[in-house]
C-alpha cells in the first residue's frame, strides 16, 4: 500500500510540475502580446484555467506556495488589464521560481 501511495503523489507531483511548465510558457508569451499586437486575453484565459487546475494540488502537496502563484496570476491580469508589459515579465520571473520551487523542494 505504500508503494502504491508513493506512485499516486509522483504522479500527483508529476502533474502539477506539467502545469507549472505550461504556465510559464503562457506568462512568457503573454509580455510580447501585450507590448505587440496579440492575443494577450486568450493568453491570460489559459494562464488562468492552467492555475484553476493546479491550484487543488499545490493546495493539498505544498500550500506555502499558493499565495505566490496566486500573485503571478493577479500580476499576468494586472498587465493585461493595463497595458504593462513589465508587470507580466515579473510575473512569469516570480513563477519561474516558484515553479522550480515545487519541482526541487517536493
């Protein structure tokens, strides 16, 4: 039983690390298409649908890195919302880390 346990979270852990992969592609698109012309919303529509996923699982496997992830997210809008490029390269900074974080410190 705990081998099937420990199976179940890497593969849990697995997940959540794609997640965060595809999220930081997405925050890394989203400072071109705000400063150029793009498709910033959609852009920040899958950055939001990826987190609303993955949020249960950093929740219940790493809490302490919610309010984080949760900031990069206020951050990609904030920069949408107004034009700020620079608010979405700190954003996809700040998640890069945090992604990284959930990946090594799991």
């Amino acid at each position: 039983m705990d081998h099937r346990a420990a199976h179940h979270r890497e593969q849990f852990a697995h997940g959540a690390r794609r997640r965060g992969e595809f999220a930081k592609v997405e925050l890394g698109r989203l400072e071109a298409e705000i400063g150029d012309p793009g498709d910033e919303k959609a852009t920040l529509s899958r950055i939001e649908s990826i987190w609303a996923v993955a949020r249960p699982e950093v929740e219940s496997t790493r809490p302490e890195l919610l309010e984080g992830i949760d900031t990069t997210v206020d951050m990609a809008t904030t920069a949408v919302v107004r034009i700020r490029p620079a608010d979405a390269d700190k954003a996809f900074q700040l998640l890069t880390g945090l992604v990284d974080r959930y990946s090594t410190d799991a």
